[in-house]
C-alpha cells in the first residue's frame, strides 16, 4: 500500500475545528476491508470514511463506514 490522500473533516457542526473528527478517503475501492479496519485503527478517530466509487449516485458517493476497533 502506498500513498493515499485523505482528507479530516469535522461533522456536527457549523463552526472549523469543532465538532466530531472524521478521516474521508477516496480510494477505498482499492482496499481489502482488513486494510481498512487497520487504517482506522491508526486514524483512531470514532469513525473513518472510504469512498468505494467516484460515480456519484443519489446525491452522494458509495462508501463504507469503519469503526476503529
């Protein structure tokens, strides 16, 4: 696994720097879910964020949502 751009966002709330952390990455489709579960553990945020498709669909994107454990 090489170099993945992400990005830190902050959710719940209108103001930056507040509110809940979140780590959104783009290229989740290139992921198996172990590499996932292993890249949220080292976010260590509550939730991490892969974008499985660029393709936009209902307003948004496909993605996954993986809890650190």
């Amino acid at each position: 696994m090489g170099k993945m751009p992400f990005y830190i966002v902050d959710v719940f709330t209108k103001e930056k720097y507040a509110g809940n952390q979140l780590a959104v990455f783009r290229s989740g489709n290139a992921l198996t879910d172990n590499e996932m579960q292993r890249i949220a553990r080292e976010m260590n945020f509550s939730e991490t964020t892969f974008i499985l498709s660029e393709t936009k669909r209902e307003g948004g994107f496909e993605c996954t949502h993986i809890h650190a454990r």
